[in-house]
C-alpha cells in the first residue's frame, strides 16, 4: 500500500502556484533571518510570534509561512556568531569559535557565505531524508497501540526533560509543570471540568499559543534585558569573498559536509537531542580528524562547514517523529505540532496516509525555503550583517509588540494577551532559578497524548500496568527511557567527582 | 538564610505539588468510572512534590549558592511597563500603547537619543498597525 498518491504531489505543486503562497514562503524566510540574526531573540520565540498570525490562513498559506521561518533561523543565528561571537541562537554556539576567529583575520564575509551554503546543503540533504524515510515510518507507526504511543510520547518528554537544562530532576519538574497545566479544562472522556477554578476562559484548557509566547518570547526579553548594555566588539576591516572561491573549499571538504549532514539528520530524527547538540558533535568530529595543518581554534573554515551543516541537517530529521509518530522531538517542533493542531490536522500515524498531499506539500515548502534561504542569505548578507546591530532598547520592546498582538490574534480577548505575560513571568522567575523552559512546552503539548494513551492502554488491558514493559516495543522504548534518565542522573555526580 | 536556591525551589515544589493534589483530588468524578478525571492530574502533582523532594535534598546536600538576584531595578522596570501594556492590551488604541510601551522601556532600557525616542516609537507602533490591520487583516483595538 503506497500512503502517497500521484493525485497528493500534484495537489501539493499546484498550492506553489498561487502567488499568495510563495510570498509568504519568502516573508517566512525573512522573518527566519531577521530572528536567527538578531542575537538573543531565538528561532522558536519567532515562530511562537509568528504562529499566531496563521490562524485564519488557510494550510498552505499557514505552512509556508512556518516552515520558511523554522527553515532559514538556524542559518541567520551564525551571523552574530561570526560577526559579534553571540550566536543567534543556541544551535551556533559552536560556529561561534571558528567563525569568529574568522571574522577578527577579516574573513567574517567568507564565513557568512560558508555558513549559508552549508545550512543550505545540509537542509536539503535531511528533506530527502523525510522524504524517503517518513512515509515507511509511518507505516509501522500505524501497526502502533496506545500502549506503544504512550511509551514513545514519554519518552520524546523524558528525552527532552534530561537534556533541556543543567538539572535532570529541574527538567523533570518542568515536565510535570507542563503536564498538569495540559490537565486544565474539560476532560476528553468524562466531560468533567479540571482546575478550572470556574473560570470560562479556562474551559478550553491553558491556551497554548499563549504559553508559547509567555514561555520562549517574554522569559528571552526579561533575560536579555539584564545583560543590555552588552559591548560590542571591534572587527578589523574585512576582506570580500568572491562565490567562485567557494567551489573548491566544498570539494577538499566533500566528505566532511556529508557526515555533517547525516549526523544533523540522525539527531534530528532523535528526540530531544535537537539542533545544539548535533552542531557540537558534528563540530567535534571535524575536530577529531583533523589533519596536519588545519588551524582549529584559530580560524579553521572547516568548524563552520561541520557545525553549520549540522545545525540545519536536523529541520528535516526533526520534522521526522512529528510527521511520523505525533511526537515533537525538541521544542521547535513542540511549537510547530502546535501550528499544525490549528489547523486541524493531527500529526500522527494517519497524516501521511490521511493528508498525504499536505506531507508533500511541507516536503515541497521545505525544500523551496532552503534554496530561498541560500538566495538570500547570499545576496543580503551585507544587509542582514544590520540586524546584528538592532540595539537591544528597541529590538526588546519590538518583540514584546509582536507578542502582544500575536496573542490577540488568537481569539480578539484580552485573556490570550494577559495569558501571556503571566506565564512569561512565571517563566520568568522559573528561568532564574535554572528550571528550562523547553519541558514545559513539551509537557503541555504531550500532557493530553499522555493521559489518553494511558488511559487507553490501561483500559483495554484490564488495568493491568505491566502491559507497558511487557509488550516488546513499548518494553523496549520503557527501557531506552530508563537508561537515558539513569546515564543523565548520574553524569551529575561523576561530573562534580572529576572537578 | 536559605544556603542553596534549589532548597528554595524544591519547597517551592512540595508546596505546589502537595496544593495540585489536593485541588486535583477535588474534581468530580461518577461511581461507575474506572480512571477517572482526576487520576492523571493527581499522578503528575505527586511527580511534580516528589522532583521538589528531591530537589531539596540536592540543595541541601549542595555547596552554598546564592539565591538568583531580582532586584534589577532596569528588568522590575520592564516588567511594569510590559504588565500595563499587556493588561490593558485590549482597552487602549493599539498605536497609542503601543507607542508608549516603546517609549518608555526603551527609555528603560538607556535609550537617550532624542531623534531615536521620537521617531521609533512612531515608526514601530505605525507600521505593525498597517502589518496586522492590512497584510493580515487583524482588527487591533482601536478608538478611531
């Protein structure tokens, strides 16, 4: 049985005929660069900004706009990492090192153009990757019981509860946060109402593009608020890089942007383990072997070709157990399984089968927007070199606006925009004291799959509990999960033991 | 004196786990029902006391650490202004708010180019105005 049909590619290129798409496919790509650039203000605070603005627009129009934002943020962040040695956001922490070098010898617009064309190689080489492997994945996935969901959606949250922050039990905590939060409203099954406190506007539960603002958007302002005043760095005056220059730096390194790319993609497909962490191994590998003469650490082209590679070779890998299983891996994906319920779609086992025309049609958008990024990445990256030099006093309350009205977006009540700042604080004063945000995304959006696979699994299996780790796959997964969580709580303390 | 923020925060837990518990063990639920409404939110408020025991423990078995400072008086600032707008989001024009939230967190934030405190504060609420009402038909609040 083939889940795709010749009917699904062709409704999906005909939705790149309409105008309206494209154009909203390059706004997405924009706005992608303007927040990966601007440093502090990450990939998934812009797509919580921008979500909000997809409610009334039809699923192609929704979709471009998303993906493009989520396709190009990755790459812009490695401008104020080569330019200022701030990464844009997390997943550049490691171009960081080589490119800023790069920068202070003068071959800052060297770097920028490697980074673009790498972040576009790696991009395209994980959309094949989803293309080829999603739909066989999702096959099996549908052989899956709630007993195996509720495995898999546990350990997607554990995975991200272990690796978000510097604590493993503050990111269990977070989880359970989360959780709790998605019991507010009405129960799915029995219709009773939960922690409600007689509050209508809770009925619906705690809203969650409300909680994404609050969380990525609100928490990130007041954070960088404290350090506004960060210097700036002087860099001496720069060389141009000619394009034909860079054909043959791609050829000696050939081999290493191909295992960059595949160990961005495997990450990717992971959960939990996301952009930052596929940018660090891949950094480290290109590192490991290194060969006489490579200058690491004081300028090698070849730490950008690995990290930048990487970074962007998880969109596609990511977008892997999202489409396949229902399951975000990381939560840029949280926010986007976010865009796509909107919508009325439930990314799971049945979308490729279900809404085979609108996988192909995020394959097409992704694609589009990588080679809409290279475009434009190189052509502005002059300009985009700008957007590093938004001073803080204005970016801040710019951003805080965009929420503010985003939220509003959302229903036209004043509860989703003072949702928002409340739950920014409560991030807020969470972030302080070290408890990771990411969990609590996670947590809300996995909460309700949780509780229903649970409650399934126990019900059909006679409340018998040992059905989760008696049953192979879900045993199996149970274990993966243990083990993860068990290596993590102990890494702690060897940790400290080696200091 | 607290010796560790995480004792802080794993009280803070306990306290909060041990009142979701309690208000989770209130919702209602029918004889015949085998799990019901309350069982999982129950389950995650026990999670979420026994990471906040935990927490404690680590905190107290822990070096001493200093609490996380909120008293940046430029982020307490912030938060007003940002508390205003956001409340009264739904009230007030949206040019007019949203000029002065501009205004006054980027004074806030040291901002003291007169040109800069006139014309961004303008310019911004302007233009996202015209984005949201016009490219995508968003209606904002506003008195005319």
């Amino acid at each position: 049985m083939d889940l795709i049909s010749q009917e699904d590619i062709l409704w999906a290129l005909a939705q790149f005929t309409d105008p309206v798409v494209v154009l909203l496919l390059v706004v997405g790509v924009v706005a992608g660069l303007i927040f990966g650039a601007a440093p502090g203000v990450t990939v998934i605070a812009g797509l919580a900004v921008i979500t909000p603005i997809t409610f009334d627009m039809d699923f192609g129009k929704a979709m471009a706009l998303l993906l493009g934002a989520y396709t190009a943020g990755y790459f812009a962040g490695s401008i104020p990492a080569i330019l200022i040695n701030t990464p844009g956001t997390p997943a550049n922490a490691a171009t960081s090192i080589e490119g800023y070098m790069l920068a202070k010898k003068g071959r800052a617009d060297e770097a920028v153009s490697l980074a673009v064309i790498c972040s576009f190689i790696g991009g395209i080489f994980s959309v094949l990757v989803l293309a080829s492997l999603a739909p066989g994945l999702a096959k099996v996935a549908l052989k899956f019981t709630s007993v195996e969901y509720f495995s898999l959606a546990l350990l997607g949250l554990f995975a991200v509860a272990a690796v978000a922050g510097q604590s493993l039990l503050k990111g269990i905590a977070a989880a359970m946060i989360g959780i709790i939060a998605s019991t507010v409203g009405i129960d799915a099954v029995t219709g009773t109402q939960r922690l409600t406190f007689g509050t209508i506007d809770l009925l619906g539960g705690v809203p969650l593009i409300p909680a994404l603002l609050g969380l990525f958007s609100i928490t990130e302002l007041l954070t960088k608020a404290q350090d506004v005043y960060a210097s700036e760095t002087m860099l001496p005056p720069q060389k141009e890089f000619r394009l034909r220059q860079v054909l043959p730096i791609y050829l000696r390194n050939k081999w290493l942007l191909l295992k960059s790319a595949v160990i961005g993609t495997f990450i990717g497909i992971l959960p939990s383990l996301g952009p930052n962490i596929a940018a660090w191994v891949s950094f480290g590998e290109a590192a490991r072997t290194a060969k006489p003469g490579d200058a690491y650490g004081e300028g090698e082209e070849k730490g950008v070709i690995a990290a930048e590679t990487a970074n962007n070779a998880v969109t596609g890998g990511g977008m892997v157990p999202l489409l396949t299983v229902g399951i975000p891996g990381d939560p840029v994906t949280a926010v986007l399984i976010g865009a796509l319920i909107i919508q009325g779609i439930d990314p799971g086992p049945f979308f490729i089968r279900d809404d085979g025309n609108k996988f192909i049609f995020i394959i097409i958008a992704m694609g589009l927007a990588n080679i809409l990024m290279l475009a434009l990445g190189l052509s502005a990256r002059g300009l985009l070199r700008c957007v590093v030099r938004i001073p803080n006093h204005t970016l801040i309350p710019v951003v805080a606006v965009l929420s503010a009205a985003g939220g509003f977006a959302v229903n036209g009540t004043p509860f989703e925009v003072m949702a928002i700042m409340v739950i920014g604080l409560f991030g807020f004063i969470l972030l302080r004291f070290e408890f990771p945000m990411a969990p609590i995304v996670l947590g809300l959006v996995l909460g309700p799959l949780l509780e229903e696979n649970l409650r399934n699994g126990l019900t059909a299996n006679d409340m018998d509990f040992t059905v989760f780790v008696t049953r192979p796959i879900s045993g199996g997964i149970i274990a993966v999960t243990v083990i993860l969580v068990a290596f993590l709580a102990l890494r702690g303390p060897m940790r400290h033991k080696k200091a | 004196m607290i010796r560790h923020p995480d004792i802080l925060s794993g009280l803070a837990l306990i306290v909060a786990g041990a009142v979701m518990t309690y208000l989770s063990w209130q919702i209602e639920t029918a004889p015949q029902e085998v799990l019901t409404a309350r069982f999982f939110p129950v389950l995650a408020s026990i999670g979420l006391a026994l990471c906040g025991l935990g927490l404690a423990i680590k905190g107290l078995l822990a070096t001493r650490k200093s609490l996380p400072n909120f008293s940046d008086l430029r982020v307490i600032g912030l938060i007003v202004v940002f508390l205003l707008y956001f409340f009264t989001f739904t009230i007030v024009d949206f040019r007019l708010s949203t000029w002065a939230l501009m205004l006054a967190s980027m004074y806030l934030l040291g901002a003291r180019s007169g040109k800069q405190l006139v014309i961004t504060p303008i310019a911004v609420s302007l233009i996202t105005f015209v984005i949201f009402r016009y490219g995508f038909e968003i209606l904002l609040p506003q008195w005319i």
